[in-house]
C-alpha cells in the first residue's frame, strides 16, 4: 500500500488519546402519526417542520441541502439529523460519564416531548418500522441518498429496507492508544451476536411478524456485505490501524463531492469504484478519504470515536443501559480481557452461526459451543463491573436479564396489534 496523503491521520484523529474519555450516543426512532401511519418529510406538519420547530425550541441552528431543513445542531453540542426514510436521530455530545449522558437524553427527551405534543406525533424507538414498506417513504432530498439507493437497491436483496426502515443505537467511544483502539474494535466485532441478542427490538415489520428477533440486525446481513456486518479481515488479534485501512482501501466508494458548474458541491457517482482504484488514478483527496469511510457499515467502524453499531433501537433507558454496557466492557482492560476470553469459546465459523441466531431469536438463541445466548450474555454484565454511577443506569438491563426476554420476545408473544398499541401509548405527549 501507497501512501500519497496520511490514510491513518484520518483514524489517529477520531477515538485516540483523548482524555478524559468520553462516552456518546446516537438514538434513533420513526416518527409516526397517532393511528401509526409514517410522517413524510414534506408533508404539512412533516419532519422537516419538526426539525425548524426543534431549532426554534432549543435555540439550535438549522443546517441541511438547498435550502431544506435536514438537521439541528443543538446549542449542547448534540444534534438532530435524518437517515433516509426520514427517521429522526438524537446524537449527545460526548459525555465523561454515563450520569452525565442520562441528563442530556433526559433533556432531549423534553424537546421531544413538545414536539411531540405541538405536531400530534410520536416518536416510536424500536428496530424495523411499524407500518411501512420502503416504497411508502419518499426518500428525504438529501444528495447523498440519491447515489446510495440505486446502490442499495442493486447491492443485497433488502439494501432499501435497511436505508429507509430501520432504526438503530449507537454507542461512540474514545480509546488512549492506536493499540487499545484497535484491541476495543475486534472485541466489538466479536460481542455483535450478544449486543444483537440483547437490543433485539424489531420482532415485526410494516405491519407483519418477521419470524427475526432483529429484523433490523438480519436486514445489514442482506445489505452490501463487502462494506457491512463482521469483516473477517479485522477479527484476528494483535491488528493495527494499517489493517483497518487495508480493509477499507478494498471496498468499494460510493462517491466523491467536487466543486459544480456554480462552485457549489456535488457528488460524483463512483459506484463500484474500491478506494484503491481511485487511488491509483491519481484523484483522490483526504477528503474523499474520510467520505469513503463514512460510507462502511461494519458492525464497529471509526468515525471518528469508536462507533459500535449492532444495537437496535430502544426505548431510552434500555438505550443508555446497553451503551453503558458496551463502554465498561471495551474500555476497561480487565472487563476486556474477561469478555474475550467469554468469546475466545467460539471459532469464526461459530460467531457468524451466532450472529445470525441472534437475528433469529435473540437470547433465545443457541450458543454455538453450548447453551443459549441468554447465559452468555449474563456472563457479560457480570463481568463488566461498571463505576457506581454507572449502577442506576443498568437498571433496565438488569431487569430485561432477569427476565431473560429481549424486548422483541416479548413482542412476539404479545402479537402486533397489541404490541403497536402499547407503542404508540408509550410515546403519547403527557
């Protein structure tokens, strides 16, 4: 590999070295009407009217494409943003605590909460969309979708469904070295089948049962596989930022953003394209760098903080519970060391079965080297021992382990109309 322009910096520049370290959270759900229908960006009292009305409610600043509204940046530091069928994510600021997160989500949730009441809405967090069909949600005008969906629908049988009806967490990181960095995105990897197992929170799908636990979890299987799920290249021990570029160099970009006609930005389509052929022709740009990585969905990624992605979407306690969780097992080495070994049990053969019996069934589902999941993932609260303010924010956890049913178990043998019910009470303005 060639290095006309710094391809680390890109990654020494995201989760190393800062101190003290952070935690943060992206939280995301689907806006609906009272009856359940999805609420369209444009529509009158529609998502883009929503996001001005967060901004004018927060003192935030509207930012987005041509003059349409497609996000907030909220005066905390933490902002509001679109994925493509017009699910509405919350993203904190970074936090040195977990009690220090649980103000800010409990200070979203306000904002939320008059939204909610001024537009009739609810804002429902759970994996896979209630109601719709990827064909009922019109895609939202930002110019990187429109490059991204004729991928997706080309690339994985279920790419749409993904884009436009599914709704995650995501639990942000920092790490003190390129080592531990690296040592935290391969643990990450490995704990996806028990992080899957404990969101699982999309038992149905536009008004059906999937037979998945994690419909949302099983749909990224489906989605272009050679920039999703758990690439085989980064599960090995004793890797290095290097082999993360590696692996990146090889898949494929989607686009690059260059100066138009007017001087303004447009993306040029180069769909197919592997960031090392780009390279090669001499045109790339660190820029182009750092857009390509945000364009790779493995179940863990840099960009820039640690980013673990295999969570699906949850009511907010549960969310901040399994990001807690997530961070006390990745960040302190001996709780690092302890899960390894708790998954070191397993071959690779063995964590992609579990992986996808986690989609399927969730801590229902077996493990590959006896027992099921439900026992494993146990092991790993146990093991995490979290700081004492930590304690009251695993709560939720706790008692869904003491239940022993995901969320989406408990869906199944609810049934879906009585399961969207109680969702959109949940969510009601009070």
């Amino acid at each position: 590999m060639t290095e006309p322009f710094p391809y680390l910096d890109a990654l020494r520049r995201g989760p190393v070295g800062v101190a003290p370290r952070r935690l943060g959270v992206e939280h995301e759900c689907f806006v609906l009407r009272p009856d359940g229908r999805p609420v369209s960006f444009e529509e009158p009292g529609g998502v883009e009217e929503v996001l001005r009305r967060a901004a004018e409610l927060s003192g935030g600043e509207v930012h987005g494409e041509d003059g349409r509204a497609l996000g907030v940046a909220l005066p905390d530091g933490g902002s509001l943003s679109l994925e493509p069928g017009a699910q509405l994510e919350w993203a904190s600021p970074p936090h040195e605590s977990a009690s220090e997160l649980a103000v800010a989500q409990r200070e979203s949730a306000s904002l939320f909460a008059e939204l909610a009441a001024e537009f009739d809405l609810r804002f429902v967090p759970v994996g896979a969309h209630p109601t719709a069909r990827p064909d009922d949600l019109p895609r939202i005008p930002k110019a990187r979708y429109g490059v991204m969906e004729p991928w997706m629908r080309a690339h994985g049988d279920l790419g749409l469904w993904m884009m436009k009806t599914t709704c995650g967490v995501q639990a942000n990181l920092d790490a003190a070295d390129e080592g531990e960095a690296m040592e935290m995105l391969r643990l990450a990897l490995w704990l996806s089948p028990l992080l899957v197992a404990l969101s699982a929170n999309s038992a149905f799908a536009a008004g059906r049962d999937t037979g998945f636990r994690s419909w949302r979890g099983h749909v990224w299987t489906r989605t272009a596989p050679e920039r999703c799920g758990i690439p085989r290249a980064l599960l090995a021990p004793g890797l290095g930022f290097a082999d993360y570029v590696e692996w990146a160099w090889s898949a494929p970009m989607l686009f690059v953003e260059r100066p138009g006609p007017d001087g303004a930005p447009t993306l040029v389509d180069l769909r197919g394209t592997s960031f090392r052929d780009w390279a090669a022709r001499g045109e790339a740009t660190a820029a182009d760098w750092e857009l390509h990585l945000s364009t790779l969905f493995p179940e863990a990624r840099f960009r820039p903080q640690l980013e673990v992605r295999s969570l699906d979407a949850a009511p907010a306690p549960l969310a901040l519970a399994l990001t807690t969780l997530v961070r006390a097992v990745l960040e302190r080495r001996e709780a690092r060391e302890a899960a390894a070994r708790l998954v070191g049990r397993w071959s690779e053969d063995q964590l992609y079965e579990a992986w996808h019996a986690a989609h399927r069934e969730a801590l229902a589902a077996p493990d590959p080297a006896g027992g099921v999941l439900l026992e494993r993932a146990r092991e790993l609260r146990a093991l995490a021992a979290p700081n004492p303010d930590e304690e009251e924010v695993l709560a939720p956890l706790d008692e869904l382990l003491a239940d022993g049913r995901s969320l989406a178990e408990r869906a199944h043998e609810q049934g879906f109309d009585a399961w969207l019910t109680e969702r959109l009470a949940e969510a009601a303005p009070r």
